[in-house]
C-alpha cells in the first residue's frame, strides 16, 4: 500500500504506519485466502482494467475500537491506473458491509468465497465455474451456510451475512 486515508485505518482498526508500505495481503484472513482471491481476480483486472467484490477481511491493531483479528465483510473495487500493466499501480476502494459487526458463524475459506458470491446473485452454476468446483459442490456448500445462519431461502443469507 502506497497510501491510505483516515476512514481506512479506522476501518481496519490500524494506524496509517501500520498499513502504508505493506502489502495488500495484511488485512486478509489468512494467505491461503489473499492468494485464492489474487487468482481469481487476475484475469478480470488484466482483461477490463477494474475488478470489485465481497470478501472477508479483518481487523488488525484494535485501534479506533476495533477488535484485533475481528472478520468482517467488506466490498472492493479496484482500478488499475496502467491497462497496459494492471498490477503496477491502482486504486483500490473498501467498504465495510458488516457495519462494525463481527462474523458470528466462523466459515471455512470456500465457504466465504461461495458466500461472497452469493452475495452478488449469482447461481450455483456460475459460482461453480467462478471457483473451478461442480455446481453439487456449490450447493453442499451454500446448505451449509444456510444451516450455519438458521435461513430457508438464499434472500435471507445474503441478508443475514450482511448484516453479520
């Protein structure tokens, strides 16, 4: 990270040097996690220059009221401000979707990355070609979520996971 502003720093529950000159994979739940989505969005970025989704993050210092090590959804959205090399430089934008609210229910990292893609209405099937698994595998996984949240219908996860 080249640079942040205020709101991010409160965001992640970190002081500007704890955040600046670092790379992009601190606030991730795990490398395992950074380097999944780093794959997925590759060929997005190199392709259309931009690339936005739902992910978990998480809190780093406990600063600003944050709890250290807290998950919490947030949206990205990114630019790159070369097309030509994408992952030169950009611009990268975080929104915290869970308004300070810890997740309650602690998910395996298919189980967020098929819960973000809920989130963004897509079908089993699109989910399952998004994440290289059969769409059986998607819905194994989307029951689970459901079951973990108490919910009977995709509206009310993505609801729920939201407002976690």
């Amino acid at each position: 990270m080249v640079d942040c502003n205020a709101r991010l720093c409160e965001m992640f529950g970190a002081p500007r040097e704890a955040l600046v000159g670092q790379s992009f994979r601190v606030p991730y739940p795990s490398v395992t996690e950074f380097e999944r989505i780093g794959k997925r969005m590759e060929p997005i970025l190199n392709a259309s220059g931009r690339y936005a989704d739902n992910r978990m993050m998480k809190r780093l210092d406990g600063v600003y009221g944050a709890l250290r090590g807290e998950t919490f959804w947030c949206h990205v959205t990114g630019r790159a401000l070369n097309r030509a090399a994408p992952h030169e430089s950009g611009i990268w934008t975080f929104e915290d979707l869970g308004s300070r609210r810890s997740v309650t229910a602690e998910l395996t990292p298919r189980e967020r990355e098929v819960a973000a893609h809920v989130m963004q209405g897509l079908t089993s099937k699109q989910i399952g070609k998004a994440l290289g698994i059969s769409h059986r595998t998607v819905e194994l996984h989307r029951a689970r979520l459901m079951r973990r949240y108490s919910t009977s219908t995709t509206a009310e996860l993505v609801q729920r996971l939201i407002a976690t």
